[in-house]
C-alpha cells in the first residue's frame, strides 16, 4: 500500500474494519474475503499487516472466541475444534494449541455426553441399546 490513501486502499480498509466490528476474524478469512472483492494481493498484504501491528487482528484471540462460543452450549472434541478453527482460516498449530486449551479433557467431555444420552436410551428396545 502506498502512503497516500487511494480510494481502493480505503475501500478495503472499510470492508475490513467493517468485518472486524462485528466479530474477530482471522488474518486469512479477512484476506479471502477483501481478496474475492478485487483487492490488489499487496495493498491487502500491507493492510492486513498494519491491522495485525494494531492488534486489530489477532489469531490467537479470533480462535479463542470462536472456541469459547461454539463449546458454550455443546461441548466438543478438541479434535474437532480444532478442525473448524482450521476450516475457519486459523493455522493448523495454532489451531490444534487453542482447541486443547479447553477446560473439558476428552474423557472427562466423552463422560458427560454418555450421562446426557443415557435417559434417552432407556426408551429403546433392549437389543437397541447394547
């Protein structure tokens, strides 16, 4: 980007300030989207470095929401946090550290779901259940 701020170099800061007022989002989803958009692959580049510097975007926190806000009211597999943070634009490693970085180990998670279905089951014809 250069120093003076072009219409298009304002027209993505826009679009990306706009994205992150409602919600963090990672540096990729940002990219993708201001990209698909028509946005010079540079101009997003150093844009997204400055948003970055500012702290605007940050990935750790993005994932961490994202974690907090998807395992509030159903509890999930780390494995499988860390697939959707993944498929959300978050890097694999950073991924993989945040989603085991629940409360719930996976034993502990697979026991309280078992307990939530087990009165379910008892409905179920004997040969059903085992």
């Amino acid at each position: 980007m250069t120093e003076s701020n072009t219409p298009e170099s304002d027209r993505l800061r826009t679009m990306a300030m706009r994205w992150l007022h409602r919600t963090d989002r990672s540096r990729r989803h940002i990219e993708q989207r201001l990209l698909e958009r028509g946005g010079n692959p540079d101009d997003v580049a150093a844009l997204l470095d400055e948003f970055t510097e500012r702290g605007w975007i940050d990935d750790r926190r993005c994932a961490e929401a994202m974690r907090t806000r998807w395992c509030r009211t159903a509890p999930m597999a780390p494995d499988a946090v860390a697939a959707r943070l993944e498929a959300e634009g978050i890097e694999a490693d950073l991924a993989r550290e945040v989603a085991w970085q629940g409360d719930d180990a996976p034993i502990e998670l697979a026991m309280q779901l078992a307990k939530e279905r087990l009165p379910r089951l008892a409905a179920l014809p004997p040969e059903t259940q085992a």
